[in-house]
C-alpha cells in the first residue's frame, strides 16, 4: 500500500498470494530481520505466520551488544564474502 509501490493492479494481489503461499509452507523455514515488524503488514493482508526466525533476535542472543541493522550484522558475520562481491 505505499504510495511508491512498482505493484499495481493485479500484480499486488499476485505477489500476496505468492507471498502466502511460500511463507506458511509448512516445510519452509522462514527468517526475517525484525520479523514483528514485517509480521504486522503481512497478519494485515490475512498471512498469518506461525513460527519466525528473527535474525535481530539471535544476533542479541549470542551477544548483547550486536548491532541493530541488517547491514551491519553481514559486515559482521560476512566481511570475507562481502569483499569478493
């Protein structure tokens, strides 16, 4: 729903219905950085998840002092791969 959106039309209906479908497979595991915050849009569009892996949450887990951002965590946990890119 954000005024920027490329989706338009049936496309945004088309990519919910993808989305629903990949994300409550019940075989797939599902991770996300800052899962609550993604989880409430998706709950809004009827994708109810059920089980998360939140990758803001682990990295605090194995260390308080983790960085928040997404982009550094792989700085920190990928440095090495980042630099072949």
């Amino acid at each position: 729903d954000h005024p920027h959106s490329p989706f338009g039309g049936g496309e945004r209906e088309g990519t919910l219905s993808f989305l629903g479908k990949v994300l409550t497979n019940p075989k797939a595991t599902i991770i996300f950085q800052n899962a609550p915050f993604d989880r409430k849009f998706l709950k809004r569009e009827g994708i109810d998840l059920k089980e998360t892996w939140d990758t803001k949450i682990m990295a605090k887990l194995i260390r308080e002092d983790a960085p928040n951002s997404l982009k550094q965590l792989t700085k920190e946990y990928f440095a090495d791969e980042l630099m072949d890119l």
